[in-house]
C-alpha cells in the first residue's frame, strides 16, 4: 500500500523522516510573477484575501512550481481585527493601517459572528484541499494574540515600543484584549480546521524584546489557551506554535503550550532544537530568508549543515521567516530540490 | 580589615555575593538634567566624548546621584572607526552618520595609530579612577566588530539587513574588514585598562537575526580573538561580553568566548542564566529598560523576581538595555536602593 499520509502530518506526529518534509512561509505572494498578476486582478489586498478562487488560486501557485509538502491558505493575520469591526487597509507599499481601536466591550460582542464573517477562508480550505494531492498537507493559520494586538494597539506595523509599555502601564486592559483574541482566534482555527485545514499554525510574529515574565502572561498564557480550546473542540489537527524572536524563551513556550510542532526563527542553534527534539517536539525551521534570497554555495552548504543537525528527529525543512519578495525563484527551486531530491512534485 | 576590592571585580572573579552589584547602561547620559547641561557646553557629541574633563564629569555624575557600584567610561562605540579614518557625526536628534567606507588596506594601515588618537579616553579613565572611591568600580568599553562594523558599511544605524546580506555576499571582505576591527579594538582595550579601566565591556549591540553559522563567524570569532590579544597584551582586567539580541545563541557565545562576565539582555530566561552561573560564568542583567521607564509595583516585583531567581550565583544587576533618556530619575534611584538597600553611597 502506497503512504498517502502527507509527510508534514507523520513528522508532526514525532516521525523521524528520511528526509524532512519542507514548505516556505510566504512561498505564495509577490516572489512569484503569477501572483503579482492574480493579485492585479483584485481591488485591494483584504478583497483578494476573501476571495475563495482567488485565494485558492494563489495558495496553489507555489504548489504546481515547487515540490513543497505542504501549502499554506492564503490569508492575512489582520482578518482577525477585521472581523472584530476594527478598520483595517492596506496602503500600498507601506502595509497595514488600523482604524481607532473598538472598546472591548464592542470587540467582546462581535466575537460570536467574527468566525461567519471569515467564512470566506474556510471556502479557500476546502477549494484548495480539492486541488490537492492527497500526499501533500494543508495548513490553515491565524495571528497569535499579542502580535494581532500589536497593530490593533499601534494601527500599524512598528518597533512595537508602545505596544510593549502599554503591556506595563495597561496590563489589565491588555489581558482583557488578549482574552477576546485569544477566543476569535480559536474559533476561527477550529473553523479551519473543519473546513479542510489538516495542520494549524499560529504565527506570534513579535515574540522578540519581551522579558520572561511578560512573555509568559501574554505569548505562553493565550498560545495554551487557544490549544486548549481547540482541543476542546474535538479538533485534533495539529497545531505549529511560532514564537518569532523568542530567543532562549522558546524553551519556556515549549514548557508552556502543548502544540505538536515548534516553529523556530533564524536564530535557532542546533543545540536548543536538538533539545526539543528529545523532548519528542517536532521543529521546524530555519533557513535564514536573506541567504535564501543572496543564494550560490553559501546557500547549498547552509541547507546540507541543517540537513545535518537536525535530521535525526522529527523536523520540517522551512525558513526563519518569509520568502522576501525579490528572492530569485531558481534560489527556492534549487533549496527544495536540494531537499527533497525532487525537481517536481 | 575593610574589603575594598570592589563587588564588581569579586563577583566577575565567581563570587557569590549577599547582594549582586549594580550599574546601568547608560546610566551616565540624556536621563540626568546635570548631564544635559553639560553636555550643552560642547560643540557635538564626538568633541564631548574626547574631551577628558567633561567626559569624565559625565561618568561620575550618576555615580553622585546613585550608590551605583561601577562606572562606566563616557564614550562611544563609532570612535573606533573615527580613530580609523572614516568620518563619524552625529545629527541631533537623528544619530550618527558616517563618511564612506576606506579602503581595507586604508583602514588597515591605521590601526597602530588608532589608539593614540583615543588617548583622550584614557586620560578620562585616569580623571574618572582619581574621583571614585576605591570599593567602585570602573569599566572600559569598545564597540565589538561586527556592530561597529555595520555602522561603517551602512553609514548609520538601521535595521542592519543591508549589513547582513553583505555578510552573505561578501565573505572574504566582510572578514577582513572585522580583522581591522578586532586588532584596533584589542589595543583600545588594552590601552583603557593601562589608564585604570578595572573591567572591560565588549558591546555586541547587534548580535540578532544572524544564524548559528553566521553568528559563530562574525561574533564569536572576533571577540574571541580580541580576547585572546588583551590576554596576550599582559592585561588581566576580566571582560564582560555583551551579544545583544543573541537569543539562545548566548550559549554558543560561551562556549566560544572565555569572557569571565556575559551581560544577558531582557529576553534572557532564568533557566538560561542559571545554566551559565552553573558553568562559573558571572551575568549580568536583564531588567527591561521599558520597564525601568514605567515604573510602579510591576517594577519592584520584577527586580525582586530578578534578584530570586539568579541570587543562587555570581551576577551583576543591570538593565537588558539602556537606560531611555525620558525613564523618570526616581525609578532609577528606588531600583538601585532596592538592590543595594542603600539610599546613598
């Protein structure tokens, strides 16, 4: 009998593979020129994210180009805030902007009809997981509470200074928006997951710059809580846990929220994934986007060192953090090769 | 008979003391009104900082106001490069620009006379040690290679990407650029202690978002070489590493670097700390400048938590940064009395 169960899922599960499985964060988007011209098509960027065939269209591109393992829903982190009634836009070339933050109370009473309104991501799931060889996995996804909270807070993307002081002058207003994301959030990936998402990722991408003791309340604290809500759920898809920046904290993460995967950034030693490994936790990780993106023998030499030290438990070949737009395609086409032995899928 | 050798150098030599001595980065600086003052009397910031009578007032002012057990000598990291040939400024309210990058060969042939053109430094190290009481203590510092080393390709500071797609692009040029830098940088150490430095500081301000590899290559190797020649220069003044931002990586930093200190920044762990102290090393840290700025009962229950939770070891109480030019004066002053249980000197 021929294995089907997608590679990301057996790894996911503790499997020590002969080779790891290997997806890219952002290998949809703007490096590839197919993307630029479906995106062209769409009025705007929170339009084309809530466009089921334009959505699937683009979450599928990277998938025909590469042999990656696993796709990842097209989607954005601020369809969460969206969702909440908070304004949100895309000013081009610049990113994110946020209208006034709601009161929480508003935030609180929109949360039962903020799954609804992301419907449409469902949608993408399942048109996507119908496209899709049965061998290859699914991967739906969702902000993480302090990093959404972050640009709920600021009304952009920034150092998050204010965001970070705000957690020590408003600590209590703070739980309070973290406990309203932290039951969207949750939500919205069990929603995901019914839809067709066969692993769930959450993406704390502003992990960095926090103390032990902040981390703990507002990263270690809602991660749990959203596993624990999922699970509550019955959905048992497993989940990737992705403290960017966390530095040495990821080991007090990996203590604190029982996800089945750890996403670690450029950062990561050998060492402290190793460490995780033996403790039965699959990794994942973590190419640095920029070598990926300069390339030539540094780039190869770099993929086979990593092959190396983590090969011997349950890991997911991936980056440190996204595919940078100007990334030459023959760079990712020749690192997934690289990986996986295979030019096509 | 009364100790007078100060708590600094005794707890940098594996001591476990009663209470961890104090300082803070940038304690000396925009936070004291005395300093502004000062600081108005000269006609920019290169002419104060090389100006042995203000320099060293600037030092001792805060050692006036706070039973601080170390000073640190005014100064900065880019006079390295000044010293080298490039041109350093700085814009008000901006910070610092740099003329172009010399040639290598230009840099290189610069070096010996590098350290004569600082002799201001030492004289304010001199200045400094004939004001201070013999039980404080007084320590030099220098800007590390690679930190320094991005200020003079991206003529300022930044995000340093242009910087580390450099390291990726040009290897060879890269490390031969951080070689000038580590000889230059070895002999401004060796020179600060012969005028009285009592301890050495070695700033890695930039030392996130590189991987392991990278890491090992631009960080651990330069320090430890610079190490290596203070050593060799007859100077025995332990040395306290700082890789700001290294995460996880600070125990590759160990491993690699025979520092007796290494200064932790805020994201350090507990468990990391106490895994260093284990290995002998002293610490220093890592209370959250933001924090600092802030103030009120979070504050307190942070440096308690801090002094519980390292006090098992030899450490150094410190900031994780600097301290923020607007952090009010009397949060500084009820952290140091909280540590020390002294009001005064």
């Amino acid at each position: 009998m021929i294995q089907t169960t997608p590679k990301l899922l057996r790894a996911l599960a503790g499997e020590t593979l002969e080779r790891p499985p290997v997806w890219f964060m952002r290998q949809a988007g703007r490096s590839l020129p197919e993307y630029r011209e479906l995106r062209a098509r769409a009025p705007d960027f929170i339009a084309f994210c809530l466009h089921p065939e334009m959505a699937a269209e683009a979450t599928l591109q990277p998938m025909r180009r590469f042999p990656m393992d696993a796709a990842i829903v097209f989607a954005d982190i601020l369809l969460i805030p969206l969702a909440l009634g908070q304004k949100v836009w895309f000013e081009a070339g610049e990113g994110p902007r946020l209208g006034p933050l709601p009161t929480i109370e508003a935030l609180r009473g929109e949360v039962e009809a903020s799954t609804g309104r992301l419907a449409a991501v469902g949608e993408t799931l399942s048109r996507v997981r119908a496209g899709l060889e049965p061998d290859r996995a699914l991967i739906g996804f969702a902000g993480a509470p302090w990093t959404v909270a972050t640009y709920m807070l600021e009304g952009r993307g920034s150092e998050r200074e204010a965001a970070r002081i705000y957690a020590y002058e408003h600590p209590d207003e703070l739980d309070a928006l973290l406990d309203v994301l932290v039951d969207a959030t949750a939500r919205y990936l069990v929603m995901q997951a019914k839809a067709g998402a066969q692993a769930l990722k959450l993406f704390e991408s502003w992990a960095e710059g926090l103390s032990e003791d902040v981390f703990e309340r507002i990263v270690v604290r809602p991660h749990a809580a959203i596993v624990e809500k999922v699970r509550a759920a019955g959905v048992t898809a497993p989940i990737i846990g992705f403290p960017r920046g966390a530095g040495a904290e990821v080991e007090t993460y990996a203590e604190g929220v029982p996800v089945e995967g750890i996403a670690l950034d450029v950062q990561a030693t050998a060492a402290l994934g190793r460490r995780l490994q033996a403790q039965g936790r699959c990794i994942q990780g973590a190419l640095d986007n920029l070598l990926l993106r300069a390339g030539g023998p540094a780039l190869d030499a770099r993929v086979d060192q990593l092959l190396e030290q983590w090969g011997q438990g349950p890991w997911i070949f991936n980056l440190g953090h996204g595919v940078m737009p100007d990334t030459p395609i023959e760079h990712i086409a020749r690192t997934v090769e690289r990986v996986t032995g295979k030019a096509r899928w």
